[in-house]
C-alpha cells in the first residue's frame, strides 16, 4: 500500500507542478501582479476542492455498514483504476500540446481582462489533478483508512516529485519530460492493473463473482506473500496463485488496453 501511495502522489504531484509552473511562467512574460493573485487563489481554491472531496469520501465511508463499506471500497477501486487509464489516455493525446493549450487560455482570458477567468483555469487544472489523486489515494487506502504510515508517505512523495520537478526543470539529457511520462504512464497502467484485480477480488468476496480454486502456481518465481513479490502485487496486480477470476480480469483489463490504445492510434493516424 505504502508503494502505491508513494507512486501515486509522486506522479500526480509532479504533473500538477508542470501545470502550475506552466501557468506561472507565461503570466511572469505577460501578466501583472494581480493576474498572480488570481492564479495562486485558483490554485489553493484547487487544493481545498480536493480536500474537501477526501473529507467527504471518507466521512461517507465511515457511515456505511460492514457490506455497505465493502461495496463503497470495491466502487473506489474500479473507479481509481478507470480514472488511471482515462489520464495516462489524455496526457497521451494532450501531452504535447499542454503547454500551448494553457497559454493560450490564459491569453485569451487576459485579453480580455477576465482575471477570474484565470482564477478558473488555475482552479479546474488543479483540482483535477488532485481530485484524481484523492480518489486514487481513497481507493488505495479504503479498506485500511489514514495511517500515519500513510501521511508520511503522502509527505515522502510530495518532496520527491519536487525533487523531480526540479531535474526536468533543469532540463538533464538523462532525465526529460518525455522520457519521464513514458515510463510512468506503463507504471500508471500496472498500477490500474492492481486496482481493478483488487476491485474483482471485492466481487468474489460479495458473491458477484464465483469462487474458484488456483489454477496456477507461481510462488517458485515470484512468492507474492514475501517482501519483494508483495511490492510487485501491489504495483501491477500480480498473483502467484491465481485463481479463474484473476486471470480473467488480467486478460480483460490489457485487452481493454490494447484496444484503447490501438484505437487511439488510429484517431491520431487519421487527424
């Protein structure tokens, strides 16, 4: 859990810091100081929408009964892990067009003298971002709630994804912005993967599902009740002893992928 927290925050954190710094530089070039007012504002307006909707979450959470609680975390998981997908689709799509998008937005706002246009834009990109993030950490954390192993987490890839920030700031031949997407967009995919299992495994235990035994043993190469091979469960979704329902929701979920990203292809092939 702890890994898939760290992950998580990591990635969002930084992507929220690439819209924020992108917005911020273009108004340092054109803006004035009240344009910044109305950005930063956006931006903690984006971040207590965010808090608040967690607060929410888990307050409903906690009022639900036993079964209630098991359905709620089982929604959050296949939710989180749909969510994961439909960003790591759009960053696809938009990601190299982000930059211009937003300063255009932000020209256009300013043009027209609409700096709570500019509250707006700052307002929907954030809580998007972190919205995302609050859903992903609920579906993560719903069957254990808020440890202080997992605020310390939160806090631990926080600094990280500053850190991070900074290297693809800096511009290094080693680390750049698009390397870094790829690779955790695959890491984002692995990630959805575990969530969906998770999300099966809770329809097996509410007997939506069928219980079936194993039907394949792979402790020999990866022992999943073990430090290492539970880490590797957690971040992809990995079972060594898998049962009917697990491989069919592996088999489901990369189809899925597959067809999605082919599909995408095309769309962009033909544009």
């Amino acid at each position: 859990m702890i890994a898939q927290i760290i992950f998580v925050v990591w990635r969002e954190s930084i992507e929220a810091l690439l819209v924020i710094g992108i917005l911020q530089a273009w108004l340092r070039r054109n803006g004035s100081g009240a344009a910044h007012f109305y950005l930063w504002g956006g931006v903690t307006a984006g971040l207590a929408a965010a808090a608040g909707l967690s607060w929410v979450l888990t307050r409903f959470g906690d009022t639900l009964p036993p079964e209630g609680q098991d359905i709620f975390q089982m929604t959050l998981m296949l939710v989180a892990a749909a969510l994961v997908v439909q960003m790591v689709l759009w960053m696809r799509r938009h990601g190299r067009t982000l930059k211009r998008e937003l300063e255009s937005g932000l020209s256009e706002k300013l043009a027209q003298g609409r700096l709570w246009g500019i509250f707006a834009l700052a307002l929907i990109a954030v809580m998007r971002e972190g919205a995302e993030t609050v859903i992903f950490l609920q579906g993560i954390i719903a069957a254990t709630g808020w440890t202080a192993g997992a605020v310390l987490a939160v806090l631990a890839a926080f600094a990280a994804a500053l850190a991070t920030y900074g290297l693809l700031q800096f511009g290094s031949k080693v680390l750049s912005w698009r390397h870094f997407f790829r690779l955790t967009e695959v890491m984002l995919l692995l990630l959805a993967c575990a969530l969906f299992v998770n999300g099966t495994g809770y329809l097996v235990s509410l007997g939506v599902l069928p219980y079936t035994h194993p039907v394949l043993n792979l402790t020999a190469i990866l022992d999943d009740s073990r430090p290492a091979g539970a880490i590797v469960a957690a971040l992809t979704g990995y079972r060594a002893t898998p049962d009917v329902v697990t491989i069919a929701s592996w088999l489901a979920y990369w189809g899925g992928i597959a067809f999605a990203l082919r599909r995408q292809a095309r769309r962009v092939a033909h544009a």
